[in-house]
C-alpha cells in the first residue's frame, strides 16, 4: 500500500490507480454527474482533477444519497444542517433536545 491508498481506491507500484468495489460503488454516481467515466480515471492526479471537476455537483450528489438515510431524528438533524437554513436548524435542535429530555413511563 501507497500513501495514497484508501477504502475507495489502490495505486500499485507502477502508480496506476484502481478503485475498489466500495470506491466505484461510492463515486461513480458522483462522478457521472460531472460527466466524468470513472474506467478512464487511471493516476492519482487523474483521480485529483476529476475530484475537482465533480465539486460543483458535490451538493447534489450528498442530497442524493442523504435520500437514503435512515428516518431517525439524528439523521433529520444532521439534513437540517447540511441542507437546511440557520433558522431551520435552530428548530430543529431544540426539537430534539426537548425529544430527549421527555421519558416515556409504561
């Protein structure tokens, strides 16, 4: 392993990048939305850049997979405070403080 290997992709000796199951999982959907393939993406600098051409649709793609969260208030929250306004969060923190601070007897 590399100093530049991750969960997401290897880069042999020779410096030829390749991403693993998890890596092509995780960043193809992003990547195909800066019409980027991710099979030509074969160097770390090229994997740098297309990072870089992908950022202006990193907010999209988090709001996709943010989607598929699970339904629980921590998650709600943490969407709030992604994706949500200063007023909105602020709500939505005291909500669940108050949530937390009632016990439930049976």
């Amino acid at each position: 392993m590399t100093e530049f290997d991750s969960q997401y992709y290897l880069i042999d000796d020779s410096g030829k990048l390749r991403f693993t199951k998890p890596g092509k999982h995780s960043l193809k959907p992003y990547f195909d939305l800066a019409g980027i393939d991710i099979n030509t993406i074969r160097t770390i600098e090229s994997y740098q850049q297309a990072r870089e051409q992908a950022s202006p649709f990193f907010m999209e793609h988090l709001a996709k997979r943010a989607s598929s969260w699970q339904d629980t208030d921590q998650f709600q929250l943490l969407k709030t405070a992604i994706f949500g306004s200063e007023e909105d969060l602020e709500q939505d923190i005291r909500l669940f403080d108050l949530k937390k601070s009632i016990k439930v007897i049976k």
